[in-house]
C-alpha cells in the first residue's frame, strides 16, 4: 500500500513517523461491548525458520493504540496465552479496558504471534480417525492415536509448504526483537498470561537489556509447559479450603478429593453405557470411562467459576447420573477427534519437558485425581511431528534484575502459585501477588486486579496479597 505526503505528515504528528520504520494503516477497532477507539494497524515480515537460510517469510500482524500520556514510555505489548492466542482477540474482550487503561503508560500493542489469528496460515490438520463409541478412552490408545496423526499432521504441513519447526518459543521471542526495532523503540514493556508469560521469559532471555518492565500472570516457567500432577492435586486441595468457608456447601461436600476419586475408581472398573441426544438431535450410545470423567474435570478447573460446577457434577455421576456430561463429553471430546492446528502443538512439543522432570510427573500420576491429563495432549506428544525440543539450555533457570510483577491464583487449577515462584526464584527485582480465590484468567476478575497492575506500572508499592470473592458452591435454588 503507497502512502501519502500528507499521510506521512499526519502519522509523524500522533508520533509514529518519529519514532518507528513501521508502515501501519489506521484502523478503528471495536471491542465487542461495541467500543470503538482509533488505533493502527500494522504487521512486520519475518523469517519463519531463523535456522534456515532459505525459509520463507511470514507476516505477523498488530494493533497499536496509541498512548494517551503527553510524554509516553515505551510501547507496551500483550503477549496472549494459549500458547494459540490472539492478541487482538483478547483486545476486543473483557480486558478490552484494561488495554485502554494501559495507555497511561506507552502505546499498548496487540500482538497476533506467529502462528495465531491474523499471523497465521497454517491450515488445521484433521484426521479422519475417532475412537469408538463402544469403548471407553484409554491413555495408552490416545498417544498412540496422537503420535500417528501428528506424523500426517507435519507431512500434510510440509505439503502446504509450512516449516511446523519454526513454531516455537525462541523464534517467537526473536520476533519481539524484530518488532522493537521496526517501532523505533529502546526497550519492550511486556505483559503476558499463562504461556505468554513463558513467552516473555523466553524474550527476557533473548533480548538482554531491551525489555524495560514485565507484567504476567498465570506465570508458566521456561520448564513448566508439563505440569506436576501432585501440584494439581494440591489445587484441590485449596478448592475444598474455599468450599468449606461456606458452611451449606462444606456440608453438602465435606471431601471433593475423595468424591472424584471414587467416581473415578467406579468407572474405571465398569464404564458407564449412555444414551442421550446430541445436539443434531440424533440419538447417542457411548460408553465413559475413568479418562473421559479425568479430562472433563482438566477443563472446567482454570477457573473458580467453572470449577464450582464440579461438586455438583460429581455427586449426580456418583449417583450414576450422566444427564448432564454425557452430552458435553461427546461435543468437546469424544465426536472431535484429533485437530491439529500446528502452532500450540508446535510450540509445547519444543518447550518441551527434560527427562527427569518427566520421570517425576509419570511417577506422580499413578494416585493423582487426574492422572497426566490436565496438560492433554502433553507430554504425550512428545517427540510428534518430527520436532525435537528447545533443550536443557532453553528452559535452564532464568535470572533477571527487570522490575517484574506476577499474578498467581490459589484457585487456577492450571498454572500455581508454588510453580511460579520456583521459575521466578532468580528474579531480584520482583513484586509476586498472591490472588486468593483468584482464577487463571485472573486479569479481570475482580477491578482490584486492574488497579494492582496499574498502580506497579506508576511505580508504586502494591498488596502482595489480595483477596477476591469466590461464586457459590451450591445452586441457587439451596
């Protein structure tokens, strides 16, 4: 696209000739609370396998709003989770105000990594194979099924002419480099979630005295893409602590460990057949084990909100009502069969987990509620797609002096409080909040997590304890 004299002029004059090589559009962008705010849209060209000399070029695309500060820091950019989360998707979301807000500081950035919405191109791999619904799930079934599909799933991409080994977190720390020289900028500000914070660690690494402050949550450490079973059984444990504050809902549920425990044992020994309506409205048999039970729980436990569905749930499948989760089951995992959509597989295969780690989580397992499948599909992709890992090197204990602040739930069920403070143990400059009832997707939970964020961005001492209401354990109708 040529660009005007006058256009020129006009961009130098909100600040982006003087201080970036970008070439950006503007572009009014709307949250979907209907807000719309003028930004730029822009995108820089990068290779999409540094270690090849021949790769191909890939764009990344961005959002950039503006500063609303005289005398602006530097730019601000928002790395999502996943890892396969659109920056500017999360934009037009419910932290949409807290992107505003942010402007205080720098020009906000809503980054598409590579690989992920308006950056990506690879096309999703589907394999035409799904277990039987006269069987239950078994783990040993599942990697199999897994590590045969991930084989097409890379020969399919290389037909397409997409390099899946330069979807990791290294190239994507790179690429923030490139996207601070492209702005013209000194040093990145980052703020991140869950494997965005993984990502930042990585660009902490990579980018050596260009990051100027950090702000992440759900923090996920260089070596935490596979989480330790007996720490999920540990959130648990915090999850009935919350249950019995609320002495209807503790009498009602005195041991929810116990509870999914036995509901577990029930089915493994003898698998549920059930028959019920699927959306389509064509009448379903299937039959749920143990496994379907262990990664219907996985999904519902990021959060307090979901998470005080499962007492509930497990006292119906206790009393050998399905009514309710044979129907989800089927939807999100038994009629899906296997999806890949290159760049979140990509991305945890070469995080990867080193041997002895491995050795741990397998250990820990064995009695665990949910065995190794709150992480599902990894570890058990683990070697798939021809892909080897980042190595020990990659996810070695990372030292920092950037002034960092990091949010941790008690009660996010994927990433804790425990874990965060082992990866971020050699971070001298460090302010780590402690969320009470505080879920995954932590940010805007509560408006005191806003003001947290806002007031360490102003360089102001913040609560490293904070405490936000948890929703009731128990329907409304008790």
């Amino acid at each position: 696209m040529k660009y005007s004299k006058l256009f020129i002029i006009i961009l130098s004059l909100v600040g982006l000739a003087s201080r970036s090589s970008a070439i950006e559009e503007t572009y009014l962008f709307e949250a979907k609370n209907g807000t719309q705010v003028q930004s730029f849209r822009g995108s820089l060209v990068v290779p999409e396998n540094r270690v090849d000399s021949e790769s191909r070029q890939i764009s990344l695309t961005y959002i950039r709003f503006p500063s609303t500060s005289d005398n602006p820091g530097n730019p601000i950019v928002y790395l999502a989770g996943g890892p396969g989360g659109s920056g500017i998707e999360t934009a037009k979301g419910r932290r949409f105000p807290l992107f505003m807000a942010m402007r205080e500081f720098g020009d906000v950035i809503a980054l598409d990594q590579r690989g992920t919405g308006q950056s990506n191109d690879i096309p999703i791999f589907k394999s035409p194979e799904k277990a039987p619904l006269d069987e239950a799930l078994s783990v040993d079934a599942m990697k199999v099924g897994l590590l045969s599909a991930s084989k097409k799933a890379a020969d399919f991409w290389k037909s397409k002419g997409v390099d899946i080994s330069g979807y990791n977190t290294r190239e994507s720390a790179l690429d923030l480099e490139d996207l601070r020289l492209l702005l013209g900028a000194e040093k990145l500000t980052l703020w991140g979630i869950s494997y965005g914070s993984h990502l930042a660690m990585a660009a902490l690494r990579e980018m050596p005295g260009k990051i100027d402050r950090v702000v992440i949550a759900a923090v996920e450490g260089l070596e935490q893409t596979v989480k330790y079973p007996a720490r999920t059984d540990a959130y648990f444990d915090r999850l009935q602590a919350a249950i019995d504050e609320d002495l209807q809902a503790a009498k009602a549920f005195p041991d929810l460990k116990d509870l999914m425990k036995r509901v577990h044992q029930k089915y493994e020994a003898e698998p549920k057949i059930v028959h019920f309506q699927s959306r389509s409205g064509e009448m379903i048999e299937m039959t749920v084990g143990k496994v379907e039970l262990q990664l219907m729980a996985s999904f519902m436990i990021a959060d307090p909100d979901q998470a005080v569905n499962l007492p509930g749930l497990y006292s119906m499948l206790d009393a050998g009502d399905f009514s309710f989760v044979a129907p989800q089951i089927y939807h999100y995992i038994r009629n899906r069969g296997i999806h890949f959509r290159g760049m979140p597989e990509a991305m945890d295969i070469m995080s990867g987990v080193s041997e002895f780690r491995l050795a741990k989580i397998e250990e820990q397992s064995e009695g665990a509620i949910l065995g190794d499948l709150l992480n599902f599909p990894m570890p058990h992709l683990v070697g798939g797609m021809g892909l080897e890992d980042l190595g020990e090197t990659f996810r070695s204990p990372l030292i920092s002096e950037v002034p960092t602040l990091a949010l941790s739930g008690t009660l996010d069920g994927r990433t804790y409080p425990e874990s965060a403070k082992e990866a971020l143990a050699e971070f001298s400059n460090l302010t780590h909040v402690i969320v009470h009832n505080g879920g995954h997707n932590v940010y805007m939970q509560d408006p005191v997590i806003s003001e947290v964020i806002l007031n360490f961005m102003r360089g102001e001492e913040v609560a490293t304890e904070v405490i936000v209401d948890v929703p009731s354990f128990l329907p409304q109708s008790q």
